[in-house]
C-alpha cells in the first residue's frame, strides 16, 4: 500500500502491508526492542498529560476571505505584495548537511548541481540538504528498509506501523525540551501549526515528531459543472432519490460515459448520505466500527441498487484505474472524495479541454432536508509525521528543527513563494496581476519533496483564479460545520497496524461480491464476524480502553 489513508477503517493509523511487516521484525532485530517493551510507556494518561507546543497563528498576511477556527481555510486572492521574510538568518552556516526521505508523486527532479531551485533551497538554508526522494507507491517498503538497517537519515517521513511506539522510543528523539509549552517560540513558523495537528505526534508521553499540517475537510466532491449542465440536472443533488436520477440523467454507456469512475466513490457518498460514523462510533460506553452499523448495510444495499443501474464505470472495482484520466476525458462526471489539492491540477489541465468547467457537490442526507455530516480528516498529511532520528549532539537537532521551520513558513512570506515557485523568471513567471505561475523548467525543479518534512497550514490560493477562490471558500463554509470526527484519533491499536490491511480487504472482497450480485446481501452477517474474529474486536478493546483512560 502507497503512503496513503484508508476509508475503510480507522483514520489514524496508516495500514501495514508487507512492508510492515518487515518494519516490526527490522525494529525487533535492530534495536533490540521486545514488542511490549514499551506498553506501560505509551498510555492514555501519559499521552493526554504530554505538554502540546504553544499555537502562536501568523498574522502577517490577511486573507480576503477568513478562515474559521472550525476549519474553513483563509482565502487569498493574490500573493501578498513585498512579502516579508519569516526567518531572520539562515538555519545553517553553509557547512552542514542533513540527510531526508520523503515521498514523491512526480518524476525525480535533476539534482543541486543541475538544479537551479534545490541550488537555491540549499543557499537559503545554509546547509546541504540531501533527498531521498521515494515514488509515492514504494515509499512503505523502503521505509521498513530503512528502519532495519543502521544508516537512518536525519529526519524522515513516518508512517504508523506495527511496534511504532517502540521504535520511536529506540530510533527517534523526543522533542518536548525543543518544542513543548512556549519552547517552540524558538520556531516561530512550526508554532503557527494548529495543535490538532501535533496531538498525531505524540506517544510514550512525548512529542516525537514535526506534524505536516492538512486542511480539516481533506477531499472535495469534484463534479464536471459543464457535463452537469449539459445534463440539465443540479450540481447539489438533495436527497437519495435526487441523487439516484443525476446519475442516471448523466450516464450514457454508448457514449462511454458513467457518473463514477470507481465504486469507492459512491460508497463514500452514499457513507455520508446514509449517516455512517466516520471510522467508528462512541456512544454509552461502547465503540462501534462504521462497517458494524445499520446505515452501512444500508450503504452496501444502495451500492448493489446503484451498480445494478449501471451508472458505475464497469471497471470500477479496479483501484488501478485512473479516476483523474477519466474525469478530465469527461468519461467519468463525479470525482468524489479526493484531495482538495487537486482543483489546481484539474484547472490547469482543464485549459486544454473544450468547455471545460470544475464545480463542486455537496453531500445532503438521505432524505435531502439537511447537509449530511461530513466526515473530518486528521488535519494532518495522512496520520504521518516527520520524525528526527536520535543525534549525538542536541546541535544537531536544533540545527534540524530550524530548517523544518524555515520550511513551514506559512503563506505570505518570502520563503513560501520561493518553496513553492522559486525563482522569479527561471522557476515563475507573474502575471500582470502578480501572481507567480510556474514555468515548464519551474514544473520540473520545484518538486523536490521537502513540504513532506515540514509545511505551512493550507491556505486557499489560485494564481488568477479568484472565482475559484470564492467558489472553495463557499464549499467549506457549508460542509465544515457539519462535521463529525473519528473519536479513535489520536489513539494507537498495535493490531489495527499489524492486522488492518488483511482483514478490512477480505470484508471489502466480500462486499464486493454483493455490490456485483454475486452473493445476497445476508452474506454481510458471516464477512462481519470474520472480521471482527480476525481481528476487529481486538481493535475495539484496545481503543476502547484508551478512550475510557481519558475519560
């Protein structure tokens, strides 16, 4: 599994495949750790009594349209004239080096000596900052690698994994003496990170990482507008039945043409519609898995209606088919729940595509009198974090930390623009409003990796798009308020970590099956309580107990 979160369970801890299970016997191996070694170190009580750094919000730069405290995001319909730098003096002295891993989604770019921007990054930062750039699909696998050997880098991308407490407590330094309480005000920019975001940090009583800073709402129900309107159907489908008649009025299988391109994204709809719990439930005492309720059935049921309309790509059910190929071809007209990230991506290939016009769908509840509740996200980059492997020296991790916080200097500043576009007219280009758009040689150098060691919170910005701007910010102001969060976040199931991947995949094969027709729905009784059997109801208790520990 590629460094990415999972609807099927649980938002808080990334899945563990194969590469897992390499991790758990690395860490065992290498560091000597028994996998209890640490249990009575990572409690509840330990972790809700750990002193969060002191949220310091940046100012500096004032939105056109505000954000919330509830999560909407500050919008912008211009960068900021001037910008003013957010670092003093450079982090480095121009003789160190630090060493990084981190994912990548796009192709390797050329390296410092062929590259003018990372060149540039490097000068700013005053030390050499050294890459291990991993496609986005391996990057499991070679952390487990890396993990098991000896030769770490300095700080790295984690992921949530079996034993993960563990191997914090052997591998990776606490930073609660660097960042804990008004210490962080040493890193004024990784101060202006929101403490939602550092409580996925801690564990064993400390804070062991640098949380990458997401938007609460996540994903965004992405809709063809143009194909919409073509159709002659509503943007905001109010209600089952509503939504059932969009998706037929926008099918037409002769023409090639399907409401979605793959089943996970109705199921997600239909979750919200039917009134699901995001990932679990808690309620008198008792902690209920989405999969184990009434409105999933229900769901399951809908999905099984939907599929038999033929409204569904008929390839849906392969994860390998590309959902954003489909979409921009105008094959597929709804590309429900994903990254809020992707409108820059869609505009920008839009401008190639005849009539092309991007909007949004909001979710209603079933019976289309209200908004349906949304499930929040992390508010961090998929439950990971960037942790600092254990130094010799405490210089060395100071030095470390104010290169994370001239990386997440935030919107506005000198040092995002250049993060972000680098070099006016070698990387940008600005428009006439001044507004930095990247080049083709930009496009290739600005995707060195390094927002996934430390990043700014999100903002709402389009490069001369401020419709765009005012149509996202509309979105949120809609949809956040309604949210609901998954109570286990925050919490660490070691079984979920070991055991999640295989036994949420065999109940998705199954369910699967019926969605296709293939088994009756009665069938969901007996994949329920394989998965719960398999491991599911040792997932519960070990939530359960911590949440009862907090109170």
């Amino acid at each position: 599994m590629s460094i990415s979160s999972d609807p099927r369970l649980s938002r808080r801890s990334l899945l563990a495949g194969a590469g897992s299970a390499a991790l758990v016997g690395g860490v065992a191996t290498t560091v000597g750790c028994s996998p209890k070694s640490t249990d009575q170190a990572n409690t509840a009580t330990k972790n809700a009594s750990t002193k969060l750094p002191t949220y310091t919000e940046y100012t500096g730069a004032k939105p056109d349209l505000a954000g919330t405290e509830t999560g909407v995001m500050p919008g912008f319909f211009s960068y900021p004239k001037d910008p003013p730098n957010a670092v003093a003096d450079k982090p480095g002295t121009g003789k160190e080096t630090i060493t990084g891993m981190a994912p990548i989604y796009y192709a390797v770019p050329p390296g410092p000596k062929s590259n003018s921007y990372w060149a540039g990054l490097n000068e700013r930062l005053g030390v050499d900052l050294q890459m291990q750039m991993v496609g986005s699909t391996d990057y499991e696998k070679k952390l487990a690698t890396v993990i098991a050997g000896s030769d770490l880098p300095d700080t790295m991308l984690l992921e949530v994994q079996a034993n993960f407490p563990q191997m914090l407590d052997k591998l990776f330094t606490p930073l609660d003496e660097f960042l804990a309480g008004d210490a962080i005000k040493d890193y004024p920019n990784l101060a202006n990170v929101p403490t939602v975001a550092w409580q996925h940090t801690i564990y064993n009583g400390h804070i062991y990482g640098i949380p990458i800073p997401r938007a609460t709402i996540m994903n965004y129900n992405f809709i063809r507008q143009d194909l919409f309107d073509a159709a002659g159907v509503s943007s905001s489908p109010k209600g089952y039945d509503e939504l059932v008649e969009t998706t037929k009025a926008l099918t037409d299988a002769k023409k090639r043409r399907w409401a979605f391109s793959l089943v996970q994204q109705p199921r997600n709809l239909l979750g919200m519609m039917n009134n699901e719990p995001n990932g679990w439930r808690y309620a008198d005492g008792k902690l209920t898995n989405q999969v184990e309720t009434d409105e999933y059935r229900r769901t399951v049921s809908d999905l099984a209606t939907m599929w038999k309309s033929g409204v569904i790509h008929p390839n849906a059910f392969d994860d390998s088919q590309n959902k954003a190929a489909l979409f921009m071809g105008g094959t597929c007209c709804i590309n429900a729940n994903d990254g809020y990230v992707t409108w820059t991506q869609f505009t920008a290939e839009g401008k190639t595509v005849p009539g092309f016009k991007l909007g949004l769908m909001e979710s209603y509840n079933r019976d289309g009198t209200a908004l349906a509740h949304w499930h929040e996200g992390p508010g961090i980059f998929h439950t990971a974090f960037t942790g600092l492997k254990k130094q010799d020296s405490k210089d060395k991790t100071k030095l470390i930390l104010r290169v994370l916080d001239w990386l997440a200097a935030p919107f506005g500043t000198e040092e995002y623009l250049y993060r972000i576009y680098g070099q006016e007219g070698v990387d940008h280009k600005l428009t006439a409003d001044g507004d930095p758009v990247l080049t083709s040689t930009g496009l290739t150098n600005t995707v060195v990796p390094a927002k996934y060691l430390a990043d700014a919170p999100s903002v709402i910005y389009e490069p001369g798009r401020p419709q765009d701007v005012k149509l996202q910010h509309a979105y949120q102001s809609k949809e956040i308020p309604t949210g609901i969060q998954d109570p286990t976040l925050g919490l660490f199931s070691d079984t979920f970590a070991s055991k999640g991947d295989t036994i949420s995949g065999n109940l998705d094969d199954g369910v699967n099956q019926i969605i296709q027709g293939r088994k009756p729905l009665t069938e969901l009784d007996g994949l329920l309580d394989s998965w719960r059997s398999g491991g599911g109801d040792t997932i519960r208790k070990e939530y359960l107990d911590q949440l009862q520990k907090k109170g």
